[in-house]
C-alpha cells in the first residue's frame, strides 16, 4: 500500500492501523528522512516513483498542504489547490507508466463534515 499524505492528521492515523494489520506501507514524502513511522512502514520521496507502485495493490492519496495553519489569502489558496492538483496528476501519471498498475486510487481531501442549515 502506497500512502501520500501518511503524516497528516488523517493519514498518520491510516498508516499506523494499516501497519497494526501487517499490511506493508510506503510513505511519500517530502522529507522522508524527518519521519516516524511505526513499525511496517517506511518513506521515500515523490522522486522514487513510479517505481514505489511495483507490486502495490492500492495507493491512497490524502497529500496537500495543510488548510488550517496560515490565513486564506489569493496565494493561499492557490497554493493549497495545486498542491492536492500536482500530488493527484503524479501518482496518476505513475500508475499509467506501470506494466502491473495498482488496482485503486483513493484520491481524498479535506476533513470535516458539515451539518445542513436548519439541524
């Protein structure tokens, strides 16, 4: 199993009960050096691909900058929407370079829900 975005406040979680069930993760990362990851996980960076998906049977996607941390300015969002656009377009431009794609993408983003008017 592929993870990007294995260090977020949904993805940290993800690989750590993916690992707990034996099941093998692969971290991409920005800075995979600067990791902890449990046991049964490990990093490489985004330059490592497409060889990362050899074998993999699913990638799940969870890779964008944070929304939370800084103010909404223009560059903000900007900034915000091309990194989940970049992340998606290489992990799919990967895939479609390997003999054996993965069988799955599971592109997500955003956490939260939202509660309709009147509840």
């Amino acid at each position: 199993m592929v993870v990007a975005g294995g260090t977020g406040l949904v993805g940290l979680p993800l690989v750590r009960a993916l690992a707990g069930l034996g099941i093998q993760v692969t971290v991409l990362s920005r800075k995979p050096g600067r990791l902890n990851l449990p046991t049964g996980a490990m990093a490489h960076g985004w330059e490592d691909l497409p060889s990362l998906l050899k074998g993999t049977d699913a990638v799940i996607n969870l890779a964008g900058e944070g929304i939370a941390d800084r103010r909404w300015t223009v560059s903000r969002r900007a900034t915000i929407l091309d990194s989940r656009i970049e992340a998606t377009a290489r992990l799919a431009g990967a895939m479609r370079a390997c003999a054996h794609p993965p069988a799955a993408l599971v592109n997500a983003s955003a956490i939260g829900y939202y509660i309709p008017k009147g509840a």
